[in-house]
C-alpha cells in the first residue's frame, strides 16, 4: 500500500475510499505502450529543479507514462494547491483526503522554476479543492500573473477542476487570460457514476462552452481515456458535444490502471483505432485532435500549442 505522512507522522493510505475495493486484476500491457525507465540527465535536472522550489507536479503524482521522456526536455506539467484532492476519482492515482492550506508562495515558485527551465510554454493543472469558496480560482489566476510578470514571453496552459458549484470562479481564471483553457472531460457520460462520481458530465461541456463565451481569444481544450467500458459511438457523441461547446483541441489518450484498487482496464485501444478517431475528429471541426496510446492532456504541449496557432490562422484566411 503505498502511503503518505500526516502531520502527526501517522500513516495513512492514499486513497482511503479505494481501501476496502475488491482487487481488480491489472492487464499486461501490449508492446505499443512500452516506455523507458527515466534515467537520463535530463530527467535528473527536471527532479532536481522541482524539489529544490518545492513543487508537486502531476507526471509524478499521477504515474505519467511520458515522465521520462519530457523530463529529459524539460518539460514538466506543475500541479498547484497541493497534493490532496478532495474527489475521489475511479481511475486517479493523485491522493484524496484533507488538503493543506495554500502555499501564498506557490506562484512565485512556480514562476521561477519557469524561468529556470527555460519554458516557451508550460502547463499548470491542480488538485480539485471543493473545500475553497472559489474552487482555487483566484490561485490560479495568481500563478498566471507571477510567470507573466516574470517571464512574459512564455505561453501558458492551464488545466482546471470543473469548478462545480462555485459561482463566478471561472470568470476569475479567464480574466487572467491564460493561452490555452484546458478541463478534462475524462470518458463518456455513461461512465461517470463509477469512473467520476463527483462531476457532472454536462456542467464540464458548459463550462468549456462558458471560456469561449467569456473570451473567443483563449484557446480550448479538454481530452478522455478511452478502454474504460466506452462505445466507438458514445466517444463520436462526447466529440460532437465538444464541437458545440466550440473547443479547439481534443486529446485521446489510453486509460492505464494505476493499481488493483483502481477501475479495471477494460480493452488496450489498438493505434489504428486511435489513428481513426483522430481522422473524424477533424472532420467533425476541431483545430487539432491528439489521438494515441500514449496521449496525454500536457504531452507536447508546446508543439500542439504552435500548431493550434497555425490551424486557427489558415482557418480564418480561408474564410476572408
């Protein structure tokens, strides 16, 4: 059981509500999703610039397949508010329980671990915090205005809770004007009573809806795993409600089971599949549709962002 320290240096389990869940059998995993162990010097840098700012990011918490590979280039997604969530998610390896208060530091240290990685662009995401009034709202926005002020070149992409029941909180964030609003959908509607039971499916659609709404400028974004029980035809329909919500960029990535407590995978998507998805995806409108095994919100983030640039750009002087 993997566990964490409490302040009385008690442990406890990580994921308290997932304890008394009957094992699930964990599937071998097929050749196409094989990565290598992180080792390179690279990857130690990253680590090592992390820890020194004392910072969590989510390649870690959440057992990113690509850590190595974009901690080589320094490519690292910071997760804010800590490292407790207040959901408890089927499929998340991020711990649940009790938060910490915020750290009225974290967005300088974020920032300057920006500019000390060199970053033209970087991806903050966070823990859901439903103990907040706002939902982290005005943290977010803070940790925006810390890398402008410190690093104004960089682009920024955030990827946020669905800030449920938290009134005038997306305002907060969107008038800080991120680059890239990015908030995962996660799988299709039928699943979310046991693979998301603490969102609600078409509150996330309306809110993706709600940033373009506020600002049409502001790229959007929002992304699934597939191989969690969903239909070929349920994914075409999540698609087609992201296309009338107007977002941009679509991410489809394959679910992996982070331990036996974990939602069972149920089917490894062949890449033929995934390639097939990213064709009708782009045909149904978005800008742009990242579809593999090994996808993920943050992968290449950098590189989608010039494309989605590109994509928006040859769009409109089509239509001129």
């Amino acid at each position: 059981m993997v566990t964490v320290l409490d302040l009385n240096d008690r442990p406890r389990t990580r994921h308290p509500e997932k304890a008394h869940r009957p094992d699930q059998e964990v599937l071998r995993k097929p050749d196409w999703i094989r990565v290598k162990a992180p080792v390179s010097r690279g990857y130690q840098e990253t680590r090592e610039i992390v820890k020194s700012h004392k910072l969590v990011t989510v390649c870690e918490e959440a057992g990113c397949p690509n850590i190595g590979e974009c901690w080589e280039k320094k490519h690292a997604t910071f997760m804010i508010m800590g490292e407790i969530c207040t959901r408890a998610c089927a499929f998340c390896n991020v711990a649940t329980g009790i938060p910490t208060p915020l750290d009225p530091n974290e967005p300088e240290s974020v920032a300057k671990a920006v500019a000390q990685m060199g970053l033209t662009h970087v991806v903050i995401t966070s823990v859901d915090r439903d103990d907040l009034a706002d939902g982290g709202a005005q943290h977010f926005a803070e940790v925006i205005h810390a890398i402008r002020r410190l690093t104004p070149q960089t682009t920024i992409e955030i990827l946020t809770p669905d800030f449920l029941r938290k009134e005038g909180a997306l305002e907060i964030v969107v008038a800080a004007r991120p680059d890239v609003f990015n908030h995962n959908l996660e799988t299709v509607p039928s699943n979310y009573l046991t693979v998301r039971p603490g969102a609600r499916y078409f509150h996330s659609i309306r809110l993706l809806q709600r940033v373009k709404e506020l600002d049409p400028s502001i790229f959007t974004k929002s992304g699934i795993m597939v191989g969690l029980g969903e239909e070929r035809n349920e994914v075409l329909q999540l698609m087609d409600d992201l296309r009338t919500a107007n977002v941009d960029f679509m991410t489809i990535g394959q679910y992996l089971q982070p331990s036996k407590k974990h939602h069972p995978v149920k089917q490894f998507v062949t890449p033929d599949e995934f390639a097939s998805y990213a064709t009708v995806g782009k045909t149904k409108g978005f800008l742009l549709v990242a579809s593999s095994p090994l996808t993920r919100s943050s992968h290449h983030a950098g590189d989608d962002f010039a494309k989605l640039r590109a994509a928006r750009e040859a769009r409109l002087a089509k239509s001129a």
